[in-house]
C-alpha cells in the first residue's frame, strides 16, 4: 500500500505501542546501541515514516543518507523480491553470480574518470574504507594513511584511527591502529581570509604538515570525505580538494575520495567530486548504493585494484546477491527520475528557506552543504562559539512536531538535512516550516 505523503501526529511522540517496544529494546539490545528517536517505524514510503502508532513522520534523514530513493523504491523492492525468489547467497567467492559483476560494471562506468577500472563489493561503508587502504598499501609498499581534522570514516579499529571526533565514536575503543596522521582541513566558517587566500593556506598547511611529520615518501594514501559528513557537512574552498588530488599524483600517493555519504546523487551529481572535475584513484561508496540494503564498494584504476593478490579482498557476505539487485534497481530509478537534478532543487529550496531563518534567528552561524545535503552551524548570538544545547533542544523539538532531523558536526552544534531525493516540494517545504516555528519557539 503506498504510505500517504502527509505529516500526521495522532499520538504523544513517541505513543504507546512505542513506548511499549522500547521497553523492550532496552532489556534486549545493548545501551551501546543509541537511538535519536524511539519511534517504532511499520511503514515508509518517499518522504513519509509511518510508526506503529500511525503517527506519520517527515523525513530528513533518509536514514542518514542511505534511502535516497525512497524507503521502499519500486523498482529497488522489485529486484530484490525477485532475487529472493531465486537465491539468498552462495558467496561471490565460491560461485559467483551474475548479480555482483552487473553492479561493478555499473559503478566503473558511473564513477568519475574514463581510464580503465575494477570494482570489489563489501557490506558497509566502513569495510570499504578499509579495503581502500588496503589496496593503497599494497599498490604503493608504503604504509602511511593521511586523515583530517573532522573526518568521519567509520567504527571498526582501523577506521576508527582514521576518523577524528572522540566521543561517541572512540571513547574507551583504543588502542587504534597505527601509521594514520591527521592534517587541518580546510573548514570555511572557522578559517580566516577569502576563498581564494583559505585555499592556498589550508593547502599549505597541508602539504607542510606532510612534510614535516610524515614524509611524501612514506604515504600510502590521503583519505577525505569531498564534503565531510559527521564532522558538520563541511563543505572545502573551490579548488582545495583538487590541489590535494594533483598534488598526491606528483608524489605517488593514492587519492581516496570517501563518498560514502556524498555519493549517488545525494549532492546534485552522481559523485561529489564531480562538482570540481577531480578524479579520484580510489572511491568508496556505501549508503545510498542499494536502496537501503547493505552493500559497499571500492571502485579505482584498474591497476591498484589489482595490484591485490588473489584472495586479499573479498567476505562472506560481500555483494550480497539481494543487495546487488536491489542496488540495480536504485540505480535505475535514480538514473530514469533524474535524482541528480532533483538534489539541486532541493537545495535551492532549503537554501532560500534557511536564509530567510538565518535572518529572523541569530543563533544561525553557517548555512552549507550541497545538493540534498545541506546544514546549519548553530552559535551563541554575535560570536562563534558553538551551541550543542540549543542544537540538542531543537532536534528534539523538531522530533516532537513529527519531523526527523540529525545532529552532526564535531562540536555537536550542527543540524543536518538529508531528505530522500523523491521528497515532495510540498512536503519538504512544510518541513522547513516546522524548523521555523522550532527556532521561533526556542529562543
């Protein structure tokens, strides 16, 4: 049954059913496991979650990013269904299948570039990630992975070293794997001077930085997200991220663009790096690939990726067969509805409605992000100093009137946006409405 596109609160948030399996969720699954909003969801459709107590949520989530397409896509839901029908698993690496090689195919045709490249499939965005350093290390016989400031890039041991923000992400968790040096990234808001004058500084602050503390010669990789996720969708000065790309080429270093949150449209192109004609080496994707499957991959030049010995990459579950189809199917519906076209619409919308927030409040510091993709820095008026309380009050607020919104950013005081790509114009802008009236009611 398709879920009806409206905003309808017909209980306290969360209700009672809710209320009730939370009560279970907490005697059954470990308190390690946060939740944002304990509401039990039954159904979803385009810009709708509908939970077990028919309260009916505008999402501006996607589930952090994951269901672009919708939370149940027809085309995505289709092929799976279809899959299923035939076969759950063999493993990829035992006896392949059809499936897995059509969504390589797939991403080294989509994936920036036109020289030859190879694909390999995992389940996560954080796997991955480490599969690309992997492959870094063994093209190069170097060891060094080079981070940023605000860096997100997962929760396993080694992606935990490479990500930057300690708590919730990597309190208590260490030790962390070794050889992972972090640089400054160049952060707009909070570096000084004009774009033209923050590019050539962060670059050189960069580079020297490398220089001094690792070695050109010794780095194996820089890693970076084009615009990073849970460090505050912080979005680097035109021509910065294409300096880094030219400069690791010079040096025999791979480039690895994360576009596990920026990637398959989510941005206004297929891919991030897109926006700024960079051409990465490596390129991981995760999130939006499927649908809301699990499925990941690495994608890069044919001679990195198989530069690996036979059996060096590879997982059980990796490529999943239900996942791969469901991926076709994402992809087809983002290729024939032109969801690329439809992230720049979105943010013409949200950036003409936060604008006019930012004027009535001054606790709006920073409005930024890209495509579907968009944020605001919350800061104590007249300076800025971040405001994770008000940011924490809002999001809260906003939950209660049936909107989903997340928090990010390093200092906690960034609300981010990241609706699906098949939203409703309609929809969406009530959702802004709401914000507003948010804002209003919490200074």
């Amino acid at each position: 049954m398709p879920v009806p596109q409206e905003r309808k609160l017909v209980t306290q948030i969360p209700g009672p059913k809710s209320q009730e399996l939370h009560a279970r969720t907490k005697a059954a699954v470990s308190a390690g496991v946060g939740i944002g909003l304990p509401v039990y969801v039954e159904r979803a459709g385009g810009g709708i979650l509908v939970d077990v107590d028919g309260n009916q949520f505008i999402d501006l989530g996607s589930g952090i990013a994951v269901t672009s397409v919708g939370n149940s896509a027809p085309k995505v839901v289709e092929k799976a269904k279809a899959q299923l029908d035939d076969f759950t698993h063999t493993c990829f690496m035992v006896t392949p299948y059809e499936e897995y090689t059509a969504v390589c195919e797939k991403l080294n045709e989509l994936t920036p570039g036109d020289h030859e490249k190879r694909t390999a499939l995992f389940n996560s965005g954080a796997e991955a990630v480490e599969n690309a350093v992997k492959i870094a290390r063994s093209h190069t016989k170097r060891d060094a992975i080079v981070v940023f400031d605000h860096a997100y890039h997962g929760r396993t041991n080694l992606t935990m070293a490479l990500t930057a923000k300690n708590m919730p992400y990597k309190k208590g968790f260490g030790p962390f794997a070794g050889e992972v040096y972090r640089m400054p990234m160049a952060y707009p808001y909070r570096w000084a001077g004009d774009e033209a004058t923050m590019t050539d500084d962060a670059f050189a602050a960069f580079t020297n930085a490398v220089h001094a503390q690792v070695g050109e010669e010794n780095v194996a990789a820089v890693l970076i997200e084009p615009i990073q996720g849970e460090g505050g969708f912080i979005v680097p000065p035109k021509g910065w991220l294409g300096r880094i790309a030219d400069w690791c080429r010079e040096n025999g270093i791979v480039f690895i663009a994360d576009e596990v949150q920026t990637g398959f449209c989510r941005t206004g192109d297929w891919f991030a790096c897109e926006a700024e004609g960079v051409v990465p080496d490596l390129m991981t994707m995760a999130k939006g690939i499927a649908g809301g499957l699990p499925l990941a991959a690495v994608t890069g030049r044919a001679e990195m990726m198989d530069s690996v010995h036979s059996g060096g990459l590879g997982g059980t579950y990796g490529g999943n067969p239900v996942a791969c189809a469901g991926a076709l199917g994402a992809i087809e519906t983002m290729s024939e509805e032109a969801l690329a076209g439809k992230a720049k619409r979105i943010e013409q919308i949200f950036r003409e409605r936060l604008g006019a927030m930012a004027e009535k409040h001054g606790v709006i510091g920073d409005i930024r992000g890209r495509g579907a993709m968009m944020a605001v820095e919350i800061v104590k008026p007249g300076t800025t100093e971040p405001d994770a309380d008000l940011t924490k009050k809002i999001n809260a607020a906003c939950h209660a009137k049936g909107v989903v919104t997340l928090t990010a950013g390093t200092y906690g005081n960034v609300l981010r946006f990241l609706p699906p790509l098949v939203i409703g114009e309609d929809l969406l802008n009530e959702g802004l409405d709401v914000l507003d009236e948010v804002f209003t009611e919490s200074l």
